[in-house]
C-alpha cells in the first residue's frame, strides 16, 4: 500500500495509474475507520478498481468546534487496516495540502432546499463545507468511481447533484450502511458513547426500522384497496386520490411522533425524525412515493444520524 501526503505525489502516482488504463474508485473518509469505510473499500475492490482511500479530518465542515477537536484520530490502525482489506493508496494530506490560500470558502456551492433541511437545519455550513472538500479531493483524484455510505444519506444526494453540476464524469457509487450486531449504524462518533449509552443507543435504529415497517404496510394496504377498487369499478381511470392521500400521510405523522417520544422517553434529544422523499427530501404529498426515515439524535452528548429507505 502506498502513502501520499502532497497533492503533488499523489496526482504523479494517478497520472500513471490511469496511463496503464486502469480505473480508479476513491473512497473519502474522516479516518477512526470501522467495517462501514471498509465496505466501500472491499465493494471498490470487487469492481477491480485501483483503490484510493482519503483521510482527511475536514474542518469546513464542523459547525460544532468541540465537535472538531473531540473527533476521534487513529491513523495508525487506519492505515493497518486499509493495508490489511488491500487498499492501494492512501492519500493523508495536511489542512495546508488541501486548502493552501485558507479555509474559507470563496464561492460556496448552493443546493436549495436538499442542503438547508434536516442535517442543513441543524448544522449550518456543514454541506457548503463538505462539498467544498468534496469537489477539492475529486479535482485531485480524479477517480472513474466515487464510493459514498447512505449512512449519511443527505450528504451523497447532495454529492450526486455536486457532481452533474460541476459536469464531472465521475460514478457515484452509494451504498448500504453497516450496522453492529445490535443495528447501532457504524460510526467514528460511537467510540465516544458511554457503555451505558452504547446500550441504550441500539433504540435508535429499533424505532427507526419499526415506523419504517408500518410505513411499508400501509404503503402495502394503500395498493391493495387501489386494486380492489379497480376491481369493483368498471370506470379504470380510477380516482386515487379518492383514497384520501391526506389521511395516510395522517398516519404517517401520527406513527412519527409516538415513534420520538418513545425515543425522547429514552433519554434521546432527538433534533428531527422525519419521513421525506427518498429522491428530493421534500415533505411526501403522496404515500406511494419512494420514502426515507431519517433521524438526527444526542445521546450522552453525541449526535447520531441513520435513515431507512421505506
Ligand atoms: P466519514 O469518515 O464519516 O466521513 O465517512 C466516510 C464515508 O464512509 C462516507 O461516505 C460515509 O457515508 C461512509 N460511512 C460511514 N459510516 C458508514 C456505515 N456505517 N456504513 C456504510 N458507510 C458508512
């Protein structure tokens, strides 16, 4: 496994990489690295790319400075471990490296709505800073494929718009997020949880996939009263809408906040659930649209984030 610390380097090892024709899937990570970063290593490896991973503690994107300083640091067993999954190259750049004229955003890149809900609403700046390193670690590497987590499923929505918009050739590659036995998603954050704390932490993923359950079979009933419907009408051009898309979205609201409070009554602080459109995040007008459950909590102080595709 090779490591780069300068742009330079890495940049001379790539231009070679890609001159003996083979393609290139690059994985951007904090670093303190679990199964989850590592799935989309080995998920990169079994398309026979060249892999590069980055570790790169951004600091644009923490709008929370103790959050910054507090974020767990372990290159050492990182890089064993890339080494031991068969990681190619590792790029470690410095916070000069990658910002050499400062940290601050001259034009930041703005997605509307996609970056100002949820994990926008709750940490101004963070996406304006992750898309700024985004597009930085991209314009370097320059892969074929980028591997993102839909454990941070807001963030490859708005890496996927980045993308189209910069008009980059680039493939994202999203994939599903890695849970401990328990169904805690994997994150660098756990490690800072309190064993008492890790115990209670599962609930979140319990309440999670329980409303996205009864989501699914409502959505399941919704189309099976449609068919029925259709069955017992001659008039085929049936009005769905007569099947009252507001009293299922009701529902949805209703199975939404008993699912918080029970979190709250957890010891929880929980900064959203919320059912949106898997596609636009936008709030669903119709329950036969492709959904996502999303979830943003504290827990002894640390915040964790998962989401389920209904
Ligand atoms: P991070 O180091 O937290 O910035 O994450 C780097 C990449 O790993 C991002 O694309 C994350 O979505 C992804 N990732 C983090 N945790 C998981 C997980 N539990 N399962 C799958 N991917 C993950």
């Amino acid at each position: 496994m090779l490591l780069f610390k300068t742009v330079r380097s890495i940049k001379k090892y790539l231009n070679t990489v890609k001159k003996s024709g083979k393609k290139v899937g690059f994985i951007p990570t904090m670093g303190a690295l679990h199964e989850g970063h590592l799935s989309l290593l080995k998920a990169a490896k079994r398309r026979g790319l060249v892999t590069v991973c980055s570790i790169f503690v951004n600091p644009t994107q923490f709008n929370d400075p103790e959050d910054f300083k507090k974020y767990p640091v372990t290159t050492d067993s990182d890089l064993a471990k890339l080494h031991h999954s068969g990681c190619e190259a590792v790029f470690l750049p410095s916070v000069k490296e990658i910002y050499p004229h400062g940290t601050a955003i001259k034009k930041p890149q703005k997605f509307g709505f996609l970056s100002e809900t949820l994990e926008g609403e709750f940490r101004p700046g963070h996406f304006e800073g992750m898309a700024q390193v985004v597009e930085r670690l991209l314009r370097i590497t320059e892969p074929d494929y980028l591997f993102m987590g839909l454990k941070d499923y807001q963030q490859q929505l708005i890496v996927g718009q980045l993308i189209k918009r910069l008009g980059m050739r680039v493939k994202l590659v999203s994939l599903p997020t890695v849970r401990e036995i328990d169904g805690l998603a994997m994150s660098s954050r756990n490690t800072r949880l309190s064993e008492s704390a890790r115990k209670k932490a599962k609930w979140l993923y319990k309440e999670l996939s329980n409303l996205a359950d009864k989501i699914r079979s409502l959505k399941e009933k919704r189309s099976t009263k449609i068919v029925l419907k259709r069955l017992s009408t001659k008039n085929t051009d049936n009005n769905k809408n007569s099947l009252k898309d507001d009293n299922w979205l009701n529902v949805i609201g209703q199975l939404t906040s008993q699912s918080a409070k029970r979190l709250a009554a957890k010891g929880f602080i929980v900064e959203y659930l919320e059912v949106r459109n898997a596609k636009t995040l936008s709030h669903p007008k119709h329950i036969n649209e492709k959904l996502v459950v999303l979830v943003a909590a504290r827990l002894d102080g640390v915040r964790l984030i998962d989401n389920v595709v209904v």
